[in-house]
C-alpha cells in the first residue's frame, strides 16, 4: 500500500496578512529609493522680483529708498533748492522726514499729526490739508529751520531736534549719513551718484516732469519739448545734475526711462540696478528729458491764422548732443 502524501495546508488570515505587510513594506523601501536618487518632483518656481528702488551713492555711503519714498525725497530737495537754500537744509529736513514718517505722507501719527514730517495742526503748522501737500509741509519746516539760531554749523540731530521738538531728541542722529547722501545727489553735488530700478510701464509724463522742474528753477532752466520728451538747458553743471537726478528720483510721478547729462548717460532697467555709463555720443552742452510732446493749448503750441491747420507743428527731433550743462531724460 503506498504512503499517503499530506497535502499542503492552506494558508490562514494570519499568514496573508503577514505576506501583505511584507510586500508593502517592500514597495515603500523601492519608492524610497527612488526618491532618494532621482529626487522629489516639483513645479519650478521663479524667483521673486527685485524690489523697485533708488540709490543713492555719496563717496563710500549707499543709501536706498522706494519709488515712493524716493519722490518725496526729491520734493524736500527741490523745496531747498527753490529757496536758493545750502545742500545742509535738505541734509537736515531729510533727516527729520526719515525718523517722523520713513519719508512717507501720513494721514495720521501721534494724536493730531500727519504727513512727512509729523506736523501739527495744533501747533500751528497748518490744517491738515496743508500739511498733507508735500511741498507745504518742507516749506514750512524750512520756514521754522532758518530761524534756529547756528543752523548752518549746528549739529544736523540737534538743529532738527530744535525745528521739530521731538519726545525722541535724539533720533534723527541714525540717519544723517542717509540723508547726506540723498542731499548730496538731488542738489547735484554728487554727480551720476543715482540709479534706480523701475517696473512701471505706463507712459511718461512730460507735462508733470516739466512742471516738477519749472516749480523748483522757474526761469533758471528753459524746457524746450522735443520728440519723446523734453531738453532742458541750465546755467551750470551742477545744476544739470540736480535736475537729471531729481526728475530721475521722481520716476513714479514721470516715467523717466532714461537720463543723460553731458557725456554721462543712465537707462533704467525693469531687473537690475544699472550703472551710469558714458553716451554713445560726446556732448558739449544743456539737459534733456525725453516724454510726450506738451498738449496742444500749453504754452508751447502755436497759434495758427485763420483758415489754416490747427494742429501743433511736428516736435523737433531728439538732440544730437547733450552738453556738459544739458540733460537728456527720455521718459516711457
């Protein structure tokens, strides 16, 4: 009689379920190393833009303000140079400005103040809609400022301190060497010391930049439009820079795409900030900004006979060359 053969005995839940486990964990172990040499799969994300900027270089100090900022900046400025007042007003209104509102127009501060530089109502400054125009609120402070006995020598925190009458007296000594550099640059006496980096694209304001300009040197400067923009003819050369730099610094307000003074030229770039770097052709002489030729019924336009075509005539062509006491600006 043959042997009887057992038969295999099937396998239980328990076994199944131990082989289940064994395979899963198997499975796991061969993504992990997938994962591990091939590395994770992601959606590239590009990198953020760089923020839109100016800077201001005096000697070896670099200094960086927003568009809005920068803008301010530029009317505190032009405020002193329309006064006719040293680059140290600016220096010390800058200062102020810079530690009351980070340069920035406020509606509102501590109990009744607002604006650049913090002022009051109250305290005889104005009404609120006076101090909230820029060019009130720098005017009155250099109103206050020229009245501080020894302004011109005096140490820049103190003599602010004096105008202002801060709960904190020492706090605009943090950004003197901030506000010196920015003087220095809009009031001309750091030539091609300014860049700025702008996204903007709506298109330039020759109107607004000659009226900027026109407010700050009246009759000094005459503003003659050209084809995309304007030439601007000035008595010196620091002047010429003033002007570059300031209309420059107000970009936000004019959409200044590039400026040139003399042989020395800027391109504002969406990326990066650009240098100055010499132009293509050598000048000899005034200051061009670049723009949309004025309206037609602005001082500029002609008047014609009766009869005849009203239309403005064909503005004149770019300049050839820009000279040592020019600047080209040509706006979007």
């Amino acid at each position: 009689m043959a042997p009887r053969i057992p038969r295999p005995r099937p396998y239980g839940p328990v076994a199944i379920a131990a082989v289940a486990l064994i395979v899963a964990m198997a499975l796991g172990l061969i993504v992990a190393l997938v994962v591990v040499i091939v590395g994770p799969r992601h959606t590239p994300v590009a990198p953020a833009p760089p923020p839109q900027r100016c800077l201001a270089v005096a000697g070896d100090f670099a200094s960086t303000l927003d568009l809005e900022q920068s803008g301010n900046a530029a009317i505190i400025a032009g405020e002193s140079i329309r006064r006719g007042l040293p680059a140290r007003a600016a220096t010390i209104a800058l200062a102020a400005a810079w530690q009351e509102s980070g340069l920035r127009n406020l509606d509102h501060g501590d109990r009744d103040s607002v604006g650049l530089f913090q002022q009051r109502p109250s305290q005889g400054w104005g009404t609120i809609a006076q101090i909230m125009d820029p060019w009130y609120a720098a005017g009155a402070f250099y109103d206050a400022l020229v009245k501080v006995p020894g302004w011109q020598t005096g140490d820049i925190n103190d003599v602010a301190q004096a105008v202002q009458r801060s709960g904190v007296p020492d706090g605009y000594r943090p950004h003197e060497s901030d506000a010196r550099a920015w003087a220095s640059t809009l009031t001309g006496n750091s030539p091609a010391a300014l860049t700025c980096l702008d996204r903007g694209t709506t298109p330039g304001d020759a109107a607004a930049i000659s009226a900027l300009l026109t407010r700050i040197w009246g009759q000094q400067v005459t503003i003659e439009p050209r084809a995309g923009g304007l030439l601007v003819s000035t008595p010196t050369e620091t002047t010429a820079w003033a002007v570059a730099q300031i209309a420059l610094a107000g970009t936000g307000l004019g959409g200044v795409a590039a400026v040139q003074v003399g042989t020395q030229t800027f391109t504002v770039d969406p990326t990066v900030l650009a240098v100055w770097r010499p132009a293509p052709t050598p000048g000899t002489s005034p200051v061009a900004v670049t723009g949309a030729a004025p309206a037609t019924g602005s001082a500029s336009a002609t008047s014609s006979a009766p009869g005849t075509s009203t239309a403005s005539p064909s503005p004149l062509p770019p300049p050839a060359t820009v000279g040592a006491t020019q600047v080209w600006i040509r706006l979007r």
